[in-house]
C-alpha cells in the first residue's frame, strides 16, 4: 500500500499555507478536475438536456436525441460532474480548514462563494428580463431572496435551476462546521465520516426521518468519501479510510442508479444505470488517485486558472447559455453553437472572476475580518 513520511495522524497537523496540505505545493490536479466536471455540467445541459416531450424548457424546443442524435445520448449522463463536484468539496473543505476556527471558516465560505453568486443572480435575471424565452425570470421579492442564498428553505424559486447544489453544499458546511468549531484533527474527520455514513443509513431505513434534511442520504456518500480521501492524502491511506470510501461508492452507485432511471422518466426515453455507475466509479478513482499522491506530477499555471473559473461558469452558464442558443439556433448549425457558446461561457466566467469575484472577495474578506476582530473585542457588552 502506498505510504507517505507523515506526522502521528492521532495528532493535530500543523496548519498548511492557504489552500495545499502540509507544506506541499498546490495540487494542481484538483483545478483540472474542477474544469473537467465543470464542463461535464455543460455538456449535459447543453447537449443531452432538453426537455421530453411536449416539453420547451431548455435550449432547443424539441428533445435532444433530435438534435444529436449520437452525442445526446453520452452527454445525457453528464451530470455526474456534480457528483464530482461534491466529492472534491469534501476532500477541498476538510483542506481548507485544516488548523481554522469558525471564524474564519465562515468568513472563508463567505469570500467564495458569494462574490460570484450574487453577480450570476444579476446577470441571469438581466437577460431572462430581456429575452424571457427559456423561462421568465422570478419576482423581485425572490430575485431578493436568490441573494442571499437560502431561497430554497423559504421555498422560494431559484433564479437558476443550477443553484440547487449550493443549498446542498451549505448544508454540508453546516455539518462540518462542528467539527471546525472542535478543532479540525484526523481522529474528529474520521468520526464525523462514521456518524454521517450512519445518520444517512438509518434515514434511509426510515428511523430518523426528522434529520433527512441535514443527513442528505442521497448526497452525503460524495462528500464523505472526499473526507476521507484529504485524509488518506494529508497522512497515509489505512484500511479505515478505505473503508470509508468504499461504503460511500456503493452507497454513491445507488444514488446514481436511482437518479438515472428517474431522469429517463423525465426525458421520456430510457436511462440505464451501467453508464451512470462507470462514470462515477471513474470520479472516485481519479480522487483516489489524487489522494495517493500518483497526480503531485500534474503542473501547468492554466490549470489553476481554469480552476478558478469554473465556480462563475458552473453559475452562469445554464439559463444563459440556453437563451444564446434559442437566439441563434435558426442560424448557427447545432455544433459549432454549442461549441462557441461553451467558449463564450469560459470566457465570461474568466471576466466574471477577474472583474468581480477578485476585487469583490478582497473588500469583502477584509470588512469581515474587521467585523469579526471587533466582536472578539466585545464579549461581555451588556445592555446599559
């Protein structure tokens, strides 16, 4: 088994610079495979997502085996990039906040997430607002409430449908959030693994159904799994870890499986799970991959760039990107549309995090920052 010269993993590492793991240089590979599931996203959304029949929701007006008749029927399993997506969060997450406390866990959240989000909720409703053609664009009461990111539990639309795994991923931050206001250390990793996996087995079993909310049994598998794997990276794979993960892929092969046969029913074709099950067998193979230190060797400084674009993209390119292709469909031939309009979403979510998320995180990084120092200078304020 692979081993790595690590410290005691009973004990409390010594925080990492921002964003690598133990003094190692930024895995490069984990950009790349941002960029790869972002792109899948795309695919999916672009070339094997249009509605069934009788339906006129999306980019084409009429079912996407119609269009691309071949490609659809790949791209129709692309959205496993999310479930990709999820198991980087985890393995990034538990990185990430490695050696912080809640407050800067939040604030850390905070300047990534919502610099570009609230841009992207603009920006959608701007052209949604202009051409209404894949669907008009929400309220000014729930475009508010898209701000602030927790428009799902007031049960409030969202501005685009693509927003629906933040909530997913806030709830998780949620979670881990207890194991950072601890102290973030291998032995408290491990047990917040075990208790998740547990709370997702008995509410699908129907014993807690009150903690389906937070347990997510249908998502927690990825980010568990991805736990584990910075674990496996930061100190040493040991048959616990793999354990660990391997629980979560079969549990992630029957999410999969599941999802892919009610997707066909919405289609209004068939949808086998053997595609959807190879896809993300293949997502926790290249993770595991990563954690074991076989992609150190990944290097190239446009992978870290297209890392960084891939959150702006991930969030602009749906409800947009169809409106582009519903204005040009009549006059641009299905491939090169997409193909152009793939690009053209690369390069305003590059705009987007150069012109906005940068400049934007920075100011808001440091009015938090101030904010916190000063409630950390007030804890005994009493009312006069």
């Amino acid at each position: 088994m692979f081993t790595k010269s690590t410290p005691n993993p009973a004990r409390i590492a010594p925080v990492p610079p921002a964003g690598r793991s133990a003094g190692r240089p930024r895995l490069v590979a984990l950009d790349g495979l941002r960029l790869i599931a972002a792109l899948l996203v795309v695919f999916h959304h672009y070339v094997g997502f249009a509605g069934g029949p009788g339906r006129d929701e999306s980019a084409w007006t009429k079912p996407a085996w119609v269009v691309f008749p071949k490609a659809e029927n790949v791209a129709s399993y692309g959205w496993v990039g999310v479930e990709l997506f999820f198991i980087i969060s985890g393995f990034v997450i538990c990185m990430s906040s490695w050696g912080r406390g809640p407050g800067a866990f939040f604030k850390s959240r905070v300047v990534r997430l919502y610099p570009a989000y609230w841009f992207a909720v603009l920006a959608t409703t701007a052209v949604l607002t202009v051409w209404p053609m894949v669907r008009k664009p929400l309220g000014l009461r729930d475009t508010l409430l898209n701000l602030t990111m927790f428009q799902s539990p007031f049960g409030a639309e969202s501005v685009d449908a693509v927003y629906w795994t933040l909530w997913v991923e806030m709830r998780f931050y949620l979670l881990f959030a207890l194991v950072v206001w601890k102290g973030v250390t291998y032995r408290r990793v491990v047990l917040f693994c075990c208790l998740w996996t547990i709370a997702s087995i008995l509410v699908m079993d129907g014993r807690l159904p009150s903690a389906e909310y937070f347990a997510m049994p249908e998502y927690s598998s990825y980010f568990i799994a991805g736990m584990a794997m910075y674990l496996m990276y930061r100190f040493r794979p040991t048959a616990l870890l793999w354990g660990i993960v391997g629980i979560s892929w079969l549990f992630s092969v029957h999410a999969v499986s599941q999802y892919s046969v009610g997707l066909g029913r919405w289609l209004g074709r068939p949808m086998y799970a053997a595609p959807a099950v190879l896809l993300v067998t293949l997502a926790y193979l290249v993770m595991a991959a990563l954690a074991l230190g076989w992609l150190d060797w990944v290097r190239g400084r446009w992978l870290t760039v297209a890392g960084a674009v891939t959150y702006p993209l991930y969030l602009l390119h749906e409800h947009i990107g169809w409106t582009g292709i519903r204005l040009l469909r009549d006059r641009v031939p299905a491939w090169p549309l997409v193909i152009g309009m793939t690009l053209g979403m690369v390069a305003a979510a590059w705009l987007v995090h150069r012109l906005v998320e940068r400049p934007v995180a920075r100011m808001l990084s440091t009015r938090l920052a101030a904010g916190m120092a000063d409630l950390r200078e007030r804890p005994m304020d009493r009312a006069a």
